[in-house]
C-alpha cells in the first residue's frame, strides 16, 4: 500500500498566486528600505505601505517628517531610479509607546507641632501674599 504525496507548506503556499503577490509586495517594501537605508540612512526612515502609489514612511519624530516632508523631491527622485511604481510619500512619526505613569508619591503630611507653629505664624502676620500661602497650606494640610 503506498502512501499519498504530501506536499510541503513552500510548496503549496508557491502554487499560491495571492501568496506570490504577496511575496512580490514584500519584495518592493524591503528594496525601497534598502534603497533608502542606501541613499538616506541619516534620516532613519521605515518603509511601512505602498498602496496605489503611496508610499507611508515612518520617520523617529515629529520634526523629522517635517524636514523629510521638505526635502521629498529629492527623496522621490532618488527612489523613482529604481522604484517607479512610488508616486507620491506620505512621512507620518512615529508613536510613542504608551509612557509608564508617573511613580506614586505620597503625600507628606506636616506633624501637629509645625502645623500649629505654621498657623501662629499665619495670624501673626500683615495682610500679603505670604500669609494667604500659609493660610492655605494650613488649611489643605488639616482638610
């Protein structure tokens, strides 16, 4: 009894024209990245589409889109050499990842003694701004 022919994965996904197009796409994506890492590498860019002719790059901050946005043309012409299916490039920086909150810090709370000293004070003082701050913070610390 023989056994059936088993194709492998490589195989099947070759015969595959919509995994071929993908491949092909991936292809562009990662020639445009080198070309630019090439001829660019300064500016840091990642290739992240090509759609009808856009192609999305993500440039490390807001003010490095803004100086890539200004010299496009020559980034355009340097890649239409190789890349004529990019039209147009569209530069966007890239997110912050979400920042850790600020670490906890308990609130400290003034003892009794200085509480009470603090208070004299506030009343042994003329009418200013000094002695509506610790008003204040008298009051906020008995709450």
């Amino acid at each position: 009894m023989s056994l059936p022919h088993h194709q492998s994965a490589k195989d099947w996904l070759d015969q595959s024209p919509e995994y071929r197009r993908a491949m092909q796409h991936v292809d562009t994506l990662l020639g445009i990245q080198s070309t630019l890492a090439r001829k660019h590498s300064e500016l840091r860019l990642v290739v992240v589409s090509l759609k009808d002719g856009l192609l999305t790059l993500q440039t490390p901050n807001a003010a490095s889109a803004a100086r890539c946005r200004q010299s496009e043309p020559s980034i355009r012409s340097a890649l239409l050499q190789d890349w004529s299916e990019v039209k147009t490039i569209r530069f966007t920086p890239q997110r912050a990842a979400d920042r850790p909150s600020r670490p906890f810090v308990p609130v400290r709370r003034i003892p009794p003694a200085a509480l009470g000293r603090l208070d004299a004070l506030g009343e042994s003082l003329e009418d200013s701004p000094l002695r509506d701050a610790v008003r204040r913070l008298v009051a906020r610390q008995r709450g």
